[in-house]
C-alpha cells in the first residue's frame, strides 16, 4: 500500500481531532464545512484510516445501475453521500455520544423520506377526481429510491438541463395499469401530472422534483426477464418499491412476480457484486498518494461520488 501522504495530512488531522474534541461526534459534510477548501476524499481517507477517530454509519446500501460503468452496476448511497450524510466521526471516548446521535440522524433522514412520501400521495390526490377513479380501480402506484430505504436527503440542488433549484431526492413515481385503461386516458392523465411536476418545482414552498412513468402491466411483467439494462432498472424499482395508490391486489400480484421469475435472486446477486466492487474501490483509494487522489483518477471518482453530487459537493 502506498503511505506517502501530503505535507497537509498531519495538520488536517489535527484540525478534525480538534473538532471532535470540541463538537462531538460530526457527520462529513459538517467537518468539511468547516475545515474549507480541502478535498473532499483526503478527508474521507483521513477519517478512515487515522486510528484516532471511529466510524459510525447508519446508511442503507442499495443498488444502483449505471451505464457509464463497464458492468452497469454501483451501490447507493455513494461512497462520498455516505460520508458527508450517513457516517459519524467521532473520537473513541465519544462512543455514547454517537449511538444517541446516530440514532438522532437516521431519524432526520426518516422524516424527510415521509414527508416526501407524503408530497407524492399529495401529488396523485391533486389528479382530477375522474382520474383518479380510474387509476385506483384500474392501476396501482408506487415509490422507490431512497425514499423506500428511509434515506432520501435534502441537499438543495439543481434539475438537470434546468433553472430549477428542489430540495434533495427526487420523487419517482410508478403507475402500472391494466388493458382496460385506454391509450387516449393515460395520454390525458400524464399531461395533468406533468403540470402537477412543474407546480411541485416552482411552488417556493414545495421545491421537489417529481419522476414518473406509466406502462401498462403487460409490459412491467415483460421487464422482470431483467435482460437489458431498462429492464433491470424497471425491476429493482418494483423490488425495492413501497406501494402508493391504487389497486393494491394488483401491486402485490407484481411483487409476487419478482420471485417467480427469478429476479429477486439476479437482482441479490448483483447487489453482492456492487458491494465486492466498492470494497475494491476503497482498497483502490487506499493504495493512491494524497498526491494521485487529488488527481482525480476517473475510475475512482465514478464510485466516490455520483455526477450529480459534483455540483453538491465539489
């Protein structure tokens, strides 16, 4: 392993020990705050590996798919997201201390995965009452993300490709329907909804971003062969998804169909393998100088931080 360090290493060191000492136990984006203008993954590695400070996580991995990768697969929360929202610093006779503020910060990050699960019910309850007699006879709608693991965040950011700033995680929103809703009534009820999304984006006292598709329950039930990277993509939603609206016998047929065609088995297995990978990558990190990381190598960046979180964060 590479040990050659930065000369800023011991005084950066020095710098977290005094904080902890001061503070209590920190969370990344807390220490970063106040030591400025250093990289991120120094710190991180600092954190890590000086056998001064303790760890304490309380994050949830799932898996994410990625086609900037070569085997499309990554796990989530990011190793950086992790670090600056999940993950206590503390030092080793603040023991205590972090299990109570552990327990304190997986409960911040609970409420705000409920009231955005609230703002999405919000949503289909804004749909004209016509529509929404429909879809709860004829579809179901669910959630997924972060929001079903109870580790959705509020870091302001902005919309891709726009001028719009929300708060944290998006909302993405499922509604699968049976043959007896017609072309003409989902072209009509996506038209709505996409108004309610621009409504939650300006609205100053909303400021969420919403996603949402509909399909017809023919081709959810095609996508569980879980073959393309759609496919696997459309199936870890419905895996990982907290039911919504609608038909609820309908959304428990789906959820039963993860297990008959295999897919909760390929979707566990890949989980294994992006769990593998991340391990590598922190060993990977390990073996660079300060002096590598900070030249940003691409394939270490790619599973340290998400592109979106470059803008959050860097």
């Amino acid at each position: 392993m590479n040990q050659t360090h930065s000369p800023q290493r011991a005084e950066l060191e020095s710098r977290i020990r005094d904080l902890l000492a001061e503070r209590g136990p920190m969370i990344g984006k807390e220490i970063l705050a106040e030591l400025g203008d250093v990289s991120s993954m120094i710190v991180w590695k600092i954190c890590r590996s000086s056998p001064q400070f303790r760890l304490k996580n309380s994050a949830r991995y799932y898996l994410r798919y990625d086609i900037t990768r070569d085997n499309q697969l990554r796990l989530s929360p990011s190793i950086l997201r992790n670090f600056m929202s999940f993950t206590l610093v503390h030092l080793a006779d603040q023991s205590v201390r972090a299990v109570e503020r552990s327990i304190l910060l997986s409960n911040h990050h609970r409420l705000i995965s409920m009231k955005k699960l609230q703002f999405a019910r919000r949503a289909i309850l804004a749909l004209k009452p016509e529509t929404r007699a429909v879809l709860q006879d004829h579809a179901c709608a669910f959630i997924a993300g972060d929001i079903s693991y109870f580790l959705a965040h509020d870091e302001p950011r902005r919309v891709n490709n726009t001028d719009f700033m929300v708060k944290g995680s998006d909302i993405d929103i499922v509604f699968v329907h049976t043959p007896q809703v017609s072309v003409d009534f989902v072209r009509a009820a996506e038209d709505e909804f996409t108004k309610i999304k621009f409504q939650y984006l300006k609205d100053p006292a909303i400021t969420q971003e919403i996603d949402f598709i509909f399909k017809p329950v023919s081709r959810m039930i095609d996508q569980l062969g879980y073959k393309s990277i759609a496919e696997k993509i459309a199936s870890k939603i419905l895996y990982e998804s907290s039911y919504l609206f609608g038909s609820l016998e309908m959304y428990d047929a789906m959820t039963k169909q993860l297990k008959l065609f295999g897919t909760e088995g390929k979707i566990d297995r890949d989980f294994e393998t992006a769990l593998r990978e991340r391990q590598e990558t922190i060993r990977k990190i390990f073996s660079f100088s300060d002096e590598q990381v900070l030249a940003k190598d691409p394939e270490v960046q790619s599973l340290f931080y998400f592109s979106q979180e470059r803008l959050e964060f860097e």
